[in-house]
C-alpha cells in the first residue's frame, strides 16, 4: 500500500514537470508561480491530506485497540506467540507512554534484537531531528531578514518556506557563516551520538552472543581440502589444536553432502501429507470416502481419455506414504553407513572387505588419489561388518530397523566407493561443515583463526539458524560464491542506472496524446469512445504501481546470485544494502538534484554570468519535494499498520477461500496459511531490512542533507520519526514474533550507510556554500568533512570487528556457568543435521497395530498410533458417521511441533 502512494506521487511529480514545462512553451515571459506550484503550498496540501488522514486513522486505532485484543494484540490472544512484556495492552492512549516503560534489553529478548535495533535508529533520528530544531531557532530567523525576501529574482510572490532557508541568501552574505556553525553543531552531534549507539550496541551484541543459542557455538566452515572432508578428519583437527586429549570440546560435527535424490523424496512426502490429513479429517468429520484420480496410465488409451482412474484416497496415499517412508529410511541409513566409513578407525588399520573375485584394478581405481580420511573404507571390526552369505554391500542392501540388513542386490565395494567418490549417488561429501563446540570460547576463537594457509581454504564464519540454512548454497566454491558477488553488484549498479528510463516511459503514458502519437492505431477509439480516454490516462499510475512494486523482488532476486548460507528473504541484510543504496541513488541523486540541475540548464544557457547562483538557488529548493516523499511514504503506511487492515482483509479471505474447499474440519485447518492466505494467529514476520533500505535511509538522508540549508525540514522529520518510533514499538511488542532476526547484522549495515550519507551531505553542503561565493564559510567547512572521514575510518578499523565477537573473557564467564551441564550437548547435537536427513518417518499407518510382529518395530511408532486417534490440537477423537472410534485406517499425519 505505501509503494502505491509513494510511486503515484512520483508519477504527479512527472506530470507536474511535464505540465510546468508546457506552460512554459505556451506562456512565454510569464514566470509567475502559482499558489499551488510553491514550496509552502506543496507542504500545506500534503499536510492538509496525508498527516490529516494519518490522525484520523491512529485516532480509530486508539478507540479499536481495547475492544480487539485478538486483532491488536496478538501475542496476547495466542500461547505460542505470548511473550511477558505483552501480558497487558493498558488503555485507550495510556499505552502510548506505557510501551516506553520497557528496558531495551526486554524487547531484544522477547522482540528480537531487529526489533530493538530498529527502534534505536528510529530514536536516533528523533535525537537528530530535535538538534536541527534547535538549529533552525537561529538559522530561520537568519535565513529570513538577511537574505533577498523572495526564492529567486524571477519570483514575484515571497515563499515563506523559501525565505527560511539557504536559498533566500545573496551571494556571498555573511549570514552563510551562521550554516557552517550549525553543521558543526548538527554533525558533531550526529558523531557523537553514533559513537554512543555503537557502544550500546557493542553490549547488547555481547549478551546475544552469550546466550544459549545453536550458533553461538557453532561455525559454518567453508573450502574444505579433500583431507578434510570428512567429521572424523574436521573433529580431530579441532580436538588437535584445542586440545590433544579432551575429545569433548567438539559437541558436533555436520559434513554437508549432497542429497539431491533423497530431497527429491521427502519434497514428495511432505507434498502428500497434508492432503492425506485433509482425507483423513473429511472422512471421520464428515464419513464421507475422499476419491481422486491417479495419474493415467501410459499404456491404457481408456484411462488416459478420462483422466487417469478413480481411487479411494487414503488408502492409495497411505501406500504412497509408506513406500516413501520405507525408501527414506534405507537412504538415510545407507549415508549415515557412509559417514561411518568414511570415518575409519584410528586404532585399527581401515580394510576395504570386497568379494574375492574382485578385480584388483578396481581396488587401485578407488585408492588413487583419495586418502585414508575422505575414502569411506569399512573397517573390519565385527560391529561394521555382518556376517552373510557372501559379500553383500551394505549400502545398497535393503536395511530393516532391527537388524539394519537383509539380502538385497549385491554390488561390490569397490564400484560404491567409486560412485560416492564421484558423486554419482547420494552421500557424496561437500567441501562446507558445521562445527558445534562445547565451549563458547572455542567456538570464539575458531571463527577469528586462520586454519589454512590458502586464503579462502577452511574459512568459518558465524553460522545462521538451522531453519535459516540455504542449503542450495552450503558447499559452493569460492569461484563460484565470488563471480555471484560480482554479477550482483554489476546487476544492482545498471539497474541503478537505468531504472529512471522505463519509470519515466510508463508515466508518459499517462499523457493520452504522447500515448497515440506512439501507438498510432489508438487515435481512432480514442477520439470515438471519450471513456477509452480516461480509462488510458489511468493506465500510467497502475503500471507505474505493478512495475515499481517488482523492485524488490528484483534485488532480491540479484542477492540469491551471492551464494548466500542464509535463506534469502525480504530481511536479508544484503537486500537492506541494495535497496537503500538504491534508495538513495534514485529518489535522491536523480529524481532530485540531477533533474534539479537539468531544469537549471535552459536558465544557465540563457544567463551563463548567473550559473551558480541559480544552482545553489535550486538544490535547496527541492527540500518540499523530498519532505512530501517522506510524509506520503511513512504517515499512510504506518496508520495503515496500526489498524492492521490488510491481516483482517486477508483472515477474511482465507476464511471464505477455507469454507469453499472445506479447509475448516479442524482447529488446525482453520488457523492454518491457506493458498498464501495468513490467518491472525500467523502474523507474518516483519521485514526489518525493506523498512529500514527503502524508507529509514532516505528520511535520514534527507536530514543530513537539509538539516542546515532548509531547517523547516527538521520540524516533518521530527514528526516522522516520533511516529515510527510510537508505532513500531507498539507492534514490536504486541504483534510481531521473532522470526528471522540477524541479530543486529541490520544495524551494522544500516550505520555503515548512515555515516557515508552523513559524509555525503557535508560535500553537498560545502558545494552549495561554494557556489554561493562564501568561499570562507565554504572553507571552514572542511575540517568537519575530514573529522568526518577519519570518525568512519576509525569505526572500521575495530568497532565492527568487535561486534563480531564475544570477548574472551565472557566466553570464560558463561562457560562456567555452563559446566557440567548436560543438556547444552543435547541442544547441539545434531542441530545443523540435513533437514532430509533427520526424519526417517512420518506418517504411521495402524493397519498393523494388531500384529505384534510389526507393531514393536520402534517405540514412535506405538506413540504415533496412540495420536492418530486425535484431530489436530483439538484433543477430540475423531469419530465415524455412526459415531464409533475409528481404528481401521487412521493414519498419523506428521506436521507437528518438530516438523
């Protein structure tokens, strides 16, 4: 909804230009504004409209907000979302002062440290804006009574606006001296508070770094050499350099392999799990027997005419399942049977057992070249090797759950090796590992080590969550990580480059006759049918829309080329960089100054004597534009946010989509995401790093760039800011859970860009000064962009790197805490496992539970019968039309709090 009123008014600005530019032609000599076509009557509309509907729609919020808790405070309404800090939502406008009573520290535990650092760099903003306020006290009233009392020679209306800032100056006034004294004031501020934020930010991001999280502990190692590529070869080189005899400092081990087969499988199971419980639930809600069609058969003519043949659903789907479930199984017990041999045996000598007719040469295919660590050899010990009749290889047999084994197709040894080695089968290793340690100071020093002499051989780095892996992306080389990077950024820079070019074809189309004049066959409707007109002088806005909208997507289509370990979402810090790096370009450089200073030339040309100071008139004349902008994009949006429309309208099409296809048997069929389709007890996670690339930057850039030569600027972003700040916090604690969170990998990004902006507004500052013949006031100006340069250097030299790590002696302090604590293994165990690779099963069938011989095969699947029986989270049993207990063919269906 904020890109539709952001891009509009782009649009409106485009006609507008146009507009001013055929006035021009036909009314030569007159340059009069209008009251509408001045700075002080842009603000006024736009304050009049936009700020006049924000209040309007946050004084509804405050009325609604007691009375729907569940639509308005959601981690109250739902247990799995309650967090403490949310128990009470406190009355109609109390909770405006009330969601400041919360410590920073509360909101990163229960928020998310986004969340917190979000709402920090909303303040910082507040704090900035209120140093401008108090600038513009002085400069106003300077920039009004010594400057020329109008906004240029041309203009015979005085501009209020105007006359407050540095436009309205003669050239070379000695009133310029006051700017350059408010831009020491205003960024020295500016630095210094920064320099506060990063300290508290540098704590904050300890105590996350100390908390009990899995990749606190862990490392994703990445360019592993062939001798490495193994979890027997990666843990003993750790327990090697941190400990030669203390085998526990690492708790796991998690060589990525290649598995492309078996996710093919559990992409088809997962795919048939959901419409299995759907069948279930209608047949023991409703009693009625689900049917579909199987895909036709190939060989029957008949079926193929009629769609392929009609069969009982849950029965067919069953045996789908368990087909499934038992290929799965022998997979995964087949990899995890190559890991161990891969492993070998340190104490014994690693003996490949093969058939006695093998051929010897097979034996020197597969020793050539590989060695003892990354050959997954079989070891002679009694354990590893079963007894049968003959040699049976053990990978490619079929293993059963109580004795692993039973005779299968027989395939040497030696050919196996050979294929894994390869990578012509499943299991074959990748060159990327997680590495959990046991200690959070041997995880601290393992990600700051060097632990190869080639430069990107064995690189670790702060892992993601486990559900964050992109597992597409675990393993690539560097070659291939490196020219993604490249190809990303080339990518961004032409699309930076050239996106002004078909945003301003499609705002042409707007105008009906340029429209004709290029498809000329649409002269004739037009002049016939004067709705066909209006109906293409309507056309531009909504392209404009659907065209800029796909911006997003775009960029994070080009950060998915970096070979990125973390999944790629709307979150991403990387697409948080792209889009205000974007921002900034477009919206601010060529939408502004460029065009700003391209409208300038025809009064350059016409008055070459005159150039600068129609230059240094114009750029600060632009400041009404970018403050319309700015309130456009932030006030509709964020009191569209506190109302929450677009979730309400979204439950209630779920609902209705729900309804028609019979989604709603269960509790869980009607709260779950249907068709894309998010019910309220679903939020969607809140996408930090758009908010913060797209909207955040430019206020701030804005900011920097007029705090001092339109001081008026810093009152509207005083506004905006203060109501992001009441809103976002409001939402952060009532509505949106933790998902997703970087922690504080946004803040980093987002202050790196913040201070280059900072600098870049001094330049600009000093540029206009310069052009306004203050050569001295222009000059004293350069001392605070050096400061400023060398504050950024500084910063880089330690502060980021700081942040990257927890200091050794609080790793020291919380592994004493942690000692002799048990369960820190468990939680580590196995947490960066393949997600194909951990679930052998899902899904039991209780055909058999009355026969013993296959009732006891393991003890899930006696817990997954006893389930079957309940519906959901509803805890009812499920029943048949004649109400008695269905236990023929009840199938548990495995979407659960693991899954």
């Amino acid at each position: 909804m904020d890109q539709l009123f952001e891009y509009t008014n782009h649009f409106n600005r485009l006609l507008q230009t146009s507009a001013d530019n055929n006035n021009s032609t036909n009314n030569e000599g007159d340059a009069s504004p209008t009251t509408e076509t001045t700075q002080t009557g842009i603000l006024t509309t736009t304050c009049k409209i936009y700020i006049s509907v924000y209040m309007a729609l946050f004084f509804v919020y405050v009325f609604l907000r007691p009375k729907f808790p569940r639509l308005y405070n959601i981690k109250q309404s739902y247990p799995k979302l309650n967090t403490p800090i949310a128990q009470e939502s406190y009355g109609h406008l109390s909770w405006i002062f009330k969601i400041f009573q919360f410590s920073y520290d509360e909101i990163a535990s229960q928020c998310g440290m986004d969340a917190v650092t979000t709402i920090r760099l909303l303040e910082l903003g507040v704090k900035l804006s209120f140093v401008a306020v108090v600038n513009s006290i002085y400069l106003m009233p300077i920039y009004k009574f010594t400057g020329m009392g109008g906004a240029s020679a041309e203009a015979d209306l005085s501009d209020p606006v105007m006359e407050v800032s540095l436009s309205n100056l003669p050239q070379g006034s000695n009133s310029i001296y006051a700017t350059t004294l408010a831009a020491y004031t205003f960024f020295g501020s500016a630095m210094y508070l920064i320099a506060k934020d990063f300290d508290w930010f540098t704590t904050l991001r300890h105590k996350f770094l100390s908390q009990r999280r899995v990749q606190n502990y862990t490392i994703y190692l990445s360019g592993l050499p062939k001798e490495m590529q193994s979890n027997h070869a990666i843990r003993e080189y750790f327990t090697h350099c941190f400990s030669h005899h203390d085998s526990d400092i690492v708790a796991d081990v998690q060589l990525a392999v290649k598995i492309p087969k078996l996710e093919k499988k559990v992409g088809r199971r997962d795919k048939i799990l959901p419409k299995l419980e759907h069948a279930i639930n209608l047949r023991d809600v409703k009693g009625k027997i689900p049917m579909h069609r199987k895909p036709p058969n190939l060989d029957n003519p008949k079926l193929i005419m009629c769609g392929g043949e009609k069969v009982e659903s849950i029965p067919e789907w069953m045996k789908e399942l368990e087909e499934l479930n038992d290929e799965i199984g022998r997979e995964i017990d087949r990899i995890e049977l190559l890991q161990e041999q891969r492993r070998g045996d340190d104490d014994d000598d690693d003996i490949f057992v093969v058939d006695d007719d093998d051929e010897d040469e097979e034996d020197k295919d597969v020793e050539v070249g590989v060695s003892k660590e990354t050959t997954p050899l079989q070891t002679t010990s009694s354990s590893a090797r079963p007894s049968v009749s003959g040699t049976v290889n053990l990978v490619s047999g079929t293993i059963m759950d109580t004795a692993n084994l039973i005779s299968g197709t027989v395939v040497s040894g030696a050919t196996m090796v050979k294929s894994i080695i390869t990578g012509a089968e499943d299991g074959a290793p990748r060159n990327a590992a997680f590495v959990s340690f046991s200690s959070v100071t041997y995880a601290n020093l393992a990600r700051q080590a060097v632990h190869n002499k080639e430069a990107w051989s064995c690189v670790a780095v702060e892992p993601p969550l486990p559900h964050l892996v992109n597992w597409r992306n675990v393993g690539k080389t560097n070659i291939t990580v490196q020219g993604g990077e490249l190809l990303s950024l080339v990518l961004t820079i032409v699309l930076c480059i050239t996106w002004t070019i078909p945003v301003g074809f499609f705002a042409s189309l707007g105008n009906v006759s340029r429209l004709t004049e290029l498809l000329p066959f649409l002269a004739g409707p037009v002049q016939k049918y004067p709705w066909f007109s209006a109906l293409l002088a309507q056309l531009a806005p909504l392209i404009l829309v659907i065209f800029i909208s796909l911006l997003p997507q775009i960029l994070l289509l080009f950060s998915k080329l970096e070979g990125l370990i973390e999944v790629e979402t709307m979150q991403h810090h990387s697409l948080m960089a792209k889009l205000a790096s974007f921002t900034i370009i477009q919206t601010f450089f060529i939408s502004t100054i460029a065009s700003t200073l391209f409208r300038a030339l025809q009064s350059i040309v016409q008055n070459p004597t005159a150039a600068f100071a129609i230059v240094a008139e114009a750029l600060p004349a632009q400041a009404a534009y970018l403050i319309q902008i700015m309130i456009v994009q932030n006030t509709l949006s964020m009191g569209l946010e506190l109302l929450r429309l677009t979730p309400y309208v979204t439950n209630l099409l779920r609902r209705i989509v729900a309804n028609m296809l019979g989604h709603n048997l269960t509790e869980k069929e009607r709260n779950e995401t249907l068709l894309g389709l998010r019910s309220l007890d679903d939020p969607q996670e809140f996408y930090f790093g758009r908010e913060l690339g797209q909207k955040t930057i430019l206020i701030q850039m804005v900011l920097f760039v007029y705090a001092c030569m339109s001081p008026i600027t810093s009152y509207f972003t005083l506004f905006v800011f203060a109501a992001l700040v009441i809103g976002f916090r409001n939402q952060f604690i009532y509505i949106y859970p933790i998902s997703n969170d970087s922690g504080g990998k946004l803040w980093i990004s987002f202050t790196k860009i913040s201070i280059v902006c900072m600098i870049v507004a001094e330049l600009i500052l000093f540029a206009v000064i310069l052009l306004k013949g203050a050569l001295t006031p222009a000059l004293l100006l350069l001392p605070l962009i050096v400061a400023s340069i060398l504050f950024d250097a500084y910063f880089k030299k330690r502060h980021y790197t700081v942040t990257k790590f927890l200091p050794v002696g609080e790793c020291a302090l919380v592994d004493s805490q942690n000692e002799g604590d048990e369960s820190l293994k468990g939680l580590l165990k196995g947490s960066y496992l393949q997600p194909a690779l951990k679930e052998r099963m899902k899904g039991v069938p209780d055909d058999d539970k009355d026969d013993p011989t296959k009732c006891g095969k393991n003890e899930e699947v006696l817990a997954s019968v006893d389930y079957a029986l309940t519906i959901g989270d509803t805890g009812e049993q499920s029943r048949s039309s004649s109400g008695e207990l269905v236990n023929e063919d009840i199938f548990y269906s495995a979407v659960d709090k693991q899954t």
